[in-house]
C-alpha cells in the first residue's frame, strides 16, 4: 500500500475547465456538489482507502524563529502568494495508477450547470517508512 | 450492560477510593481499569451490586499498582502517611471531583477531559474519539492533567461557576463520532444538579435542554445548517423544552439571575414561539441586555443587533451593528443578514460571499455560500 496526498488548492492550480466562484451556483448545484464530494470519501471508507480528509480556512500567517529570548516573528498574509491550499485528502492505495484515478474522479465533481469542474489536484505520494526486506 | 450506571457510579467509586487513602491519580487510574473490566465481564456474569463490584476491582487495582511502582522503588509508605480522611458522604465526595476536574491550575482543555474520564466515566478512547485525536495524545493529555492537580485537597471548596464553563464547553463541542458530547454534557449537569442546589446549575441545563431539543431540525438530510427561523418547529423535543422551561422558572424565582439563566431565557422565548415571526422578539432583545451587564462577551452585543433587527427593524439593527468591532466572529454574516432584511440584495449577497471565506467550520461556510448562491441565483 501506498500513501498519496491530495492537495486542492483555493490558488496557484491551473485553471478549470468549468471555472466560476461557488457563490455564483444555485443552491441546487451547491447541494449536488458536496454531495459528490461526501459520496466519494463514503466509498473509500468502504474500500479500505480513506485515511483523513480536512479542510483548512483561507487565512493564515509566516512565522519563524527570532533569536534568544524573542518572540518568533510573524508576517503576512502575503496577499501575493501565489499557492492557497484550501483542503487535502490522504489516501492508502494499491498503486500509483489508482491514486491517480481517484484524483481523477475527485476532480469530476460537479459545479455550475452541474458539468465537471475539472479541477486540477495536486497529487503527491507521502514518503514511507523503510522496508524490512532491502536486498 | 448498562452503560450508563456504569458512568453514574464512577465519580462515587472514584471519591470512595481517595476517601479510603488513594491519590486522586491513582483511583482515577484504577477505576478506569475497573470499568474496562466492568465491560469485558458484565454481559456475562452481572454483579448483584454493581457499585460494590467497581470498588472491589478498582481497591484490588490499586493496590496492585501501588505493590509493582513500590517493588520499583520503595514507596509503600506513601499509602499509610495518607492523611485520614474526614467524614463526608458519598454525595459531597461526587461534587468535590468535579471541583476537581474543573481546577483553575488547569488549562479549559484539560478541564474538560478530565471531567469527561473521571466524572463522566468515559474511557481514553472515547474522549480521544470525541475530540478527534489519537488515544496516545489524549492520554498523555489527561495524566498531565491529573498531575497538575495531584496537590489539590480533595475537601477545597471549589467555584461552581469554572465547573459550569467546562460544562458548557463540552456541550458546545456537539456531536462528532460515537460520544454524543452534548448529551453527556446534559447528563453530567443533570448529575450536578443533584449535588448542588444553585439557580446557574439549572440555568444550565436549562440552557442545554432548550438548544438540544433543537437539534434533530437544525441539519437537513443533506447535513446543511437549518437557521432558527427556518427549522421545522413541530420536530422540536416539546419534553426537553418543558424541563427546560420548567427548570429557568425555578430558578428564576430564586432571583439570583446569571449568565445562564439568561441565555436560557433567550432560548426559551425561542421555544416557545410557535413560528419564527410569533417570537416575542422584545424580549429578546431585553434579555440580550441583561445578559450584557452580565458578561463582557462581545458577541453577546452581536446577538443583540440581530434581535434588534427584529423587534425594530434591520436598520436598527444595523444601528447597533455599525458600534460594534467588524472583527468579531460571525460580524460579517450577520451585516448580510441585516441587508438582506433591508432589501439590499447586492450587498447581501456580497457579503454572504465575504463571510463564507470567514467562517470557521465547513458547515458554517457551505451555508453562507449558499446563502450567496441564493440571492446571486434569485437576481439572475
């Protein structure tokens, strides 16, 4: 088995083919969309596939290290950053071929007028631990 | 099994080992071991005396602990040197815990974990279910706790209030994975109740009963939010509403008014109200007032616009808006709401739209989005 990261990004992926800001849908869409996106998770959690799955806010700040006895300094949000993460998904597959599908069926989920969003994803396999056979 | 007087008798059990000479982390520890074996065993063979059952294992538990950490290191005097405990009842003992688990040396996490294992019985497991972390994380979590207060007398008096906070910050938790929070949020203030006659501890559970009986009509089948205004009134809980009522009465008539009995009195006007538009929303916004003399909780006074927008319409409600600060949470949504009520579909929709990315739960933001797509789809 194989752990892969899915990565939806709010900035910084290649454009949708059916690209318009969700607040521009009808309800109905909406509705259609996130259940999609539910039924999708509910199938891997039956195929033994499903690790986690979070969503993660929009804002969020730069900090570092600043030396003894200071505080860690913090900047931003940088407006201009050009790569906003807005939710991953982990997953535990066979092979890379079916990470791929399932990324593939992820991105089909439907958005305005009901048609595919075609969303880019990044797909991303996580490092794994060594393995106890190496020769 | 019956789970939950396995969960009932675990703070008197608990307080029975202390009283007999043990730590509070030791008989904590030793009676949690108990109720694992309580369920492993239980279904099969039911003890005739169930509480009796859980001190015997848990003393048997104990000891055995304190015999291997003594084997390692020689402390078996600590036992002995226990001071002797005083005469008190079983009931006492059961408040003193949760005086306990609710210590102001503790953080309102660990506050909260620690009342939901050693007062609400729950297993590590379960309340690192609950909380959505690993059970490593959370045991570690809960045995920090348990250290922070190991020099705390069990007999100090204790302020109700910080055991009602913890109350409150577990019922607010809700609903996620296989410990409904909430419920047992409302079990253990019902527990309390019997400890302790004071008008907040009702005004609580008051508080607790009125949203709960709300709950099933607050998510449609889809899991989007349901707003107060459109939820369906006839799949309210009216027996958890008329308790709850029932209980803010009372507690009223003590005229020691508090934070609780007056959010409860808000939520009451709600339950009572047999379609969003018959709400008494005067009285709301009265009782908006007096819980603002009550706390300095700023959101409080958002509340409150959004009640004035109500009784006085949305530009009074927008009046009251504009003098708070924007950063608040929900401050956003609610100015979308106030424009909406004013007709200023434009500027509503936008701002359902800026609310949305503001939000801080998944829930929360898929209905402000659609609350956008609403009034964007509607003007198309």
């Amino acid at each position: 088995m194989a752990k892969y990261l899915l990565l939806k990004h709010y900035r910084g992926a290649p454009t949708p083919v059916n690209d318009a800001p969700m607040d521009q849908w009808t309800p109905d869409e909406i509705s259609a969309h996130m259940q999609y996106m539910e039924d999708f998770a509910d199938r891997l959690r039956d195929t033994g596939e499903f690790v986690d799955s979070q969503a993660l806010r929009p804002e969020g700040s730069w900090v570092s290290y600043d030396g003894e006895g200071r505080p860690p300094a913090t900047d931003g949000p940088f407006a201009e950053t050009k790569d906003l993460i807005a939710g991953f998904m982990i997953i535990d597959v066979d092979s890379h071929e079916r990470a791929v599908a399932l990324a593939g069926e992820l991105s089909a989920a439907p958005g305005q007028g009901g048609r595919p969003i075609h969303e880019w994803l990044e797909l991303r396999p996580l490092m794994s631990a060594p393995t106890t056979v190496t020769e | 099994m019956d789970e939950s007087l396995l969960r009932a008798l675990t703070p008197p059990v608990t307080a029975i080992l202390v009283r007999r000479g043990a730590d509070f982390a030791g008989a904590e520890d030793a009676v949690q071991d108990a109720l694992v074996e309580a369920v492993r065993t239980w279904d099969e063979s039911p003890p005739r005396d169930p509480k009796a059952w859980l001190v015997t294992v848990a003393w048997r538990r104990f000891l055995d602990a304190v015999r291997s950490e003594s084997a390692r290191r020689g402390r078996e005097e600590a036992v002995d040197d226990e001071p002797e405990p005083g005469p008190v009842s079983g009931r006492d003992d059961t408040l003193q815990l949760y005086f306990l688990c609710a210590h102001p040396s503790l953080t309102p996490a660990s506050a909260v974990v620690l009342t939901l294992r050693a007062v609400g019985g729950l297993t590590t497991r379960q309340v690192a279910r609950a909380y959505l972390v690993p059970e490593a994380t959370m045991a570690q979590r809960i045995s920090r706790a348990k250290r922070t207060v190991a020099g705390v007398r069990l007999d100090a008096p204790g302020d109700v209030a910080t055991v009602l906070r913890v109350l409150y910050l577990v019922f607010n938790e809700g609903y996620s994975g296989d410990v409904d929070l909430a419920a047992e949020a409302i079990r253990l203030a019902r527990q309390l109740r019997v400890e302790l006659d004071h008008p907040e501890v009702s005004g609580l559970l008051a508080l607790m009963l009125l949203h709960h009986a709300r709950r099933a009509s607050r998510t449609a089948p889809d899991g989007s939010l349901v707003p107060l205004a459109q939820q369906d009134r006839s799949r309210w809980d009216t027996d958890a509403i008329a308790e709850g009522v029932a209980l803010l009465q009372a507690a009223l008539a003590q005229d020691r008014l508090g934070e609780f009995q007056a959010q409860a009195a808000i939520a009451a006007l709600h339950a009572d109200a047999r379609s969003a538009e018959e709400t008494d929303w005067v009285q709301v916004v009265e009782w908006y007032d007096e819980l603002a003399a009550l706390t300095d909780n700023p959101l409080v006074l958002l509340n409150r616009a959004v009640a004035l927008g109500e009784a006085d319409g949305p530009r009074a409600g927008l009046a009251a808006l504009a003098a708070l600060d924007e950063s608040l949470p929900r401050y956003t949504a609610v100015e979308a709401h106030l424009r909406e009520r004013d007709g200023d579909l434009a500027t509503a929709a936008r701002l359902y739209a800026v609310a949305a990315e503001r939000a801080d739960s998944l829930a929360e933001r898929d209905h402000l989005t659609r609350q956008a797509a609403r009034l964007n789809s509607a003007g198309r």
